[in-house]
C-alpha cells in the first residue's frame, strides 16, 4: 500500500473529482434516472437487511468508493484483525473482541496462546455465577438470596451492558429467581445514592468492573457502596457470624484485567471474573463485562448474544467488499464526511427496546475514531470521524427532526427498527392493537426518511407555498431492517456498527483502539482534584480554572474545608 497521505493518493482524487461532477444533485432526480435503486443499493446478511438506495451516490460513486477502500488496504486490514495481529499500533497489542464470540471449537492463537480457551472458560465461570444468582442459591451475608444488582462502571463497561439488557428485557427466563440489574456509573454519585435508598442492604450485590481498576468515578462509587454495605451490615444489632470478610466476599464481583488490584480491594479471588488488555472497554460487552446481561437473559440468551456477533464477524470476513454490509456502511460515512462535507450523524431507532442504542454508538465511534493523527503520528489533513447524536426515533419527531427537515444543517441519518414485533402476545385483541401500533411506528420511520430525501416533492403539490412550509430534502439516510430484535440480531448489529468503525479508521489510516484523550482528562482531573482538596497548588493553573477552584472553596462551609 502506498505511504502517500491516502487524500494525495488516485483512488482519493478520483472520487473528489466524481463529487465535483455530482455536484449538489439532489437525491430525488437520482431516484428518477435510477429505477430499482432499492435492489441496487440493499445488502442482506445474519438477519439484517441494509438500504443503502437513500445516499446521494450513484453506481459509480460506489464503484470508485470500493476502489478507495482496496487501494487503503481494508481486505487485508480485515485479516489481520480476525487474526489477531497487533492492529492496536499505539499500544503495540491486537485488538480481539471478535475472539470473545468465537464458538468453543474455534482456535485462535496469539504470542503462542489459544484465545478460545481461556474465553470459554471465563464464560463457564460466568455461567456457574449465573446459574447460582438464578437458582436463589448467591446469597448475601445474613443468608438471603441476592436480589439486586448494581453494575459499577463507566464508558465501555457501563453503556454496553446497559444497552443490551434493555434491549433484550423481553427474553427474561422464566421460572428463575428474578435478579433485577441496576446501573451506576456518574462520579458524582447521584445515581448511586437513588439506589442506596432503595434498595435492602442484605439482598444486593455490587459488580464492579473496571479494565485497569484504577478508574476514579468507578471506585469512588465502589468505596461508597462498600461503606454502606459494612455500616448497614455489620453497625448496630448485626446478625451473628456476619464480618467483614464474609460481606466483601457476597456482596462484591470484580471484573478487570486487573486480578492483583482487585484482590487488593478486598474482592475474593473465586469472584472475580477475567479481563484482557486485548479488549477495548468499548468493545468488551462481549465477555466478562457482559454479565449484568447474562444475569437479566440468561446464558442460553447471551451466547445467542455472542452467536449474533459471530455471524456478521464470518460475513465482514468472507463477503466481498461490494456486498459487506460492514464495508459499504462505512464507505457511506465516508462519502458524506469527506467528500459531501456532511459532518453530522444521527442515530435514530424506531423500537423502544433501543432505546440507549444512540448513547452506546456515541462513544463506539466518537472514541474510536475521534483522531486527528495517523499511524505514524502525522496530523491528518481530512476530516475523520462525525459527531454522532440521536435518540429513538418517535420521540426526536418531537424534537429535533425539525432541523433535520428546515435546518441549515446536512446530516447523515440511520434509521433502525424491526420488521415484526408482537406478533407472538398471547391475548388476540392486545396483540392486533400491538401489532398496528407497531405498523405505525414503521409508517413513521419509512415516511420520515422518505421526507427527508424528497423534500417538498414528497407531499401532493398543493399550490405555491410560503417559505416556512418548504423542505429542502436531499438529506442522506441508511435504514436497517432487522428481522426482528433477538439476541442474535442485536449481536449481528452493534458488530456491524464496531466493523464499520474498523473500516473508517482503516481508510483515515487512524487507530481506532486507543483513547489518549480520554487518559488526558484523566490526568489533569486527578491534579485538579488533588488542589481542591489541599487548599494549595493553584500557582500552576490558568486564571479561569484558578477562579473557578476559589469559587468552590469560597462557597464551601469552614468545617468542610
């Protein structure tokens, strides 16, 4: 592959050529010169369908895109990820969440390790915890069987477990013991507290995962959950044989790659479940950081999870580049960001059940690919990753679909829903007025991205209108069908996204794998935090966050400081 910049490179330069030819052509003159858009621009694969046909491309717009993607290298950046080469440049490691859903009888060696083993032992482990919660049996220190459990992390291990579970609440089991999961992950502690409220000290558990185990919002969380727990536990008229030790050991799991520091915590050993470094924390709800969803569907249920996954990860790898549904997602982010300037994304499902879908994609793709330096740390000189925004599609018709349709603002559109829900609700009657609610819900999704292309043309003229009745269309949107929303389907769709964000970066020539910015933030908010509470230090800080830190310690009581 060349080392030129890939913007100074054939393939780049033909397509701005090509974008200079289409100019501003509007999405409906396409659909009139292109009959059977639909079929020309829709891929199906592991229960997902993709309708591409709603971007403002052509034939040869894909065409010269895929010849892009074979110049920068993507085929062979997909079989060095699969197997499991350092692809992580930064951090010198490879980057392997796709191995936490190989099946047990795969092989996947690195450094000379069999990956699958050591996964599928963790997942047995998980599963030997979760059969224990489910049969009544993991009982708290005054021996009642836990009931709640609250999942302490942040980022990667916090918005993917929520999602999921939210996602496949449907699939509950039936006849088990009911763990209901709870999720706290702000530092300021005011989600914590609303369950510490709540909840009964002697029928919860706390999960704290945390990669490295040194995350401050995670442990802050994690050291007041503890001092609750001992003050609820073992103050006052305390049960007898209740201590310490036999609280921290019932009351607490430990999930990181980090098993020294969580046995330094005081998490026991036969309670701490295995992490890796080769996994990203945005890309880990796949394994041991996944079980708040296994607790809520089961095991039966999150292997499916897993299964999902696994089948888009053998279509990514083996379906040809004009067909991979990965592959043509992300080339259609990158005709909007880097040759129709289009620098906005939003995420919109039209399912309740997805409902932290858009909030999950956030940080896959803003954190991923929210670079502005090459592999060899040269900056780059093209835009890379979009801000991505949204929420569940009903709700935002109601909010900002408004800029969407009159703004000033292009923005690039995913549309996601099922094909079928509620046909399987018991009672007949409940299940028909179901069954249109969700047939109205589609009509919302399909008519919204159809007004967003065709603009006025989408309505029955009606005679000159004024200029606030007018839409301008020709805004580009992807829509994907799932079959229905299963743990397969939700598995085969949050790989698809990861795969789209693996080929962008490989285009933009960036690592997706590392997070230098998110350490920076790290860094200094441990300073800063270090000066608010020693009252000393401020010579080094600019005169704003100078202010700012004498204002809080002005408004502090003087006993507090």
């Amino acid at each position: 592959m060349s080392h030129l910049p890939v913007d100074q490179r054939g393939a780049w330069r033909a397509l701005a050529d090509h974008a200079q030819r289409m100019g501003r052509r509007h999405l409906r003159e396409l659909f009139a010169e292109h009959q059977g858009r639909h079929a020309t621009f829709t891929r199906h694969a592991a229960g997902l369908t993709l309708d591409l046909s709603k971007q403002r491309w052509s034939e040869e717009t894909l065409e010269l895109l895929l010849d892009l993607a074979r110049d920068a290298g993507v085929p062979e950046a997909i079989r060095r990820l699969l197997a499991g080469e350092r692809v992580n440049r930064s951090e010198d490691r490879p980057a392997l969440h796709t191995a936490l859903r190989l099946p047990a009888d795969a092989r996947l060696e690195v450094d000379g390790q069999d990956l699958v083993a050591s996964v599928h032992a963790t997942l047995e482990r998980m599963s030997g915890m979760v059969e224990c919660f489910h049969a009544g049996q993991w009982r708290g220190a005054t021996g009642k069987p836990i009931r709640d459990v609250v999942n302490l992390g942040v980022g990667g291990s916090d918005l993917g477990p929520l999602m999921v579970t939210h996602a496949l609440a449907d699939y509950r089991p039936e006849d088990v013991h009911r763990i209901d999961v709870h999720f706290a992950s702000t530092m300021d502690g005011s989600q914590l507290a609303d369950y510490l409220a709540r909840l009964n000290p002697e029928t919860t558990l706390f999960v704290l995962s945390s990669k490295s185990f040194t995350t401050i919002d995670t442990l802050s969380n994690a050291r007041t959950a503890r001092d609750w727990l001992k003050a609820r536990l073992l103050g006052g008229a305390r049960q007898e044989g209740v201590d310490e030790a036999l609280v921290m050991r019932q009351h607490f799991i430990g999930v990181s790659a980090k098993p020294e520091k969580m046995s330094e915590w005081g998490i026991d050993p036969d309670h701490q479940l295995e992490f890796w470094e080769w996994v990203g924390g945005r890309y880990s709800l796949w394994g041991a950081i996944g079980l708040p969803i296994a607790l809520v569907v089961g095991m039966d249920h999150f292997r499916a999870l897993l299964a999902g996954a696994h089948a888009m990860d053998r279509h990514f790898r083996e379906a040809p580049l004009a067909d991979n549904l990965p592959v043509l997602l992300a080339l259609a982010g990158i005709w909007n960001v880097n040759f129709l300037d289009i620098r906005a994304h939003s995420i919109l499902p039209y399912d309740g059940r997805l409902e932290y879908f858009a909030a999950y994609l956030e940080q896959l793709e803003m954190e991923s690919n929210g670079k502005a330096v090459t592999h060899e740390g040269e900056p780059v000189s093209y835009s890379t990753c979009p801000v991505l925004w949204g929420q569940l599609g009903p709700n935002a018709q109601h909010a900002f679909y408004q800029l969407l349709h009159q703004g000033t603002q292009a923005v690039e559109c995913d549309f996601i829903a099922p094909k079928v829900r509620y046909d399987d609700v018991p009672d007949p009657a409940t299940r028909d007025h179901l069954m249109d609610q969700h047939r109205l819900t589609l009509a919302n999704c399909f008519a919204q991205s159809r007004a967003l292309m065709l603009g006025d043309a989408a309505v029955a003229d009606d005679g000159p209108r004024p200029g606030y009745r007018r839409y301008r269309g020709n805004q580009p949107s992807s829509t994907l069908l799932l079959d229905r929303l299963t743990p397969e389907t939700l598995g085969a769709l949050i790989a698809l996204y990861e795969h789209k964000v693996f080929v962008q970066a490989t285009v933009w020539d960036i690592n997706p794998f590392d997070q230098w910015g998110v350490e920076l933030g790290k860094t200094l908010a441990g300073e800063t935090q270090r000066i608010l509470q020693r009252q000393q230090g401020l010579d080094g800080m600019d005169d704003s966050t100078r202010g700012l830190i004498e204002a809080v310690w002005a408004a502090e009581p003087e006993n507090d400081r």
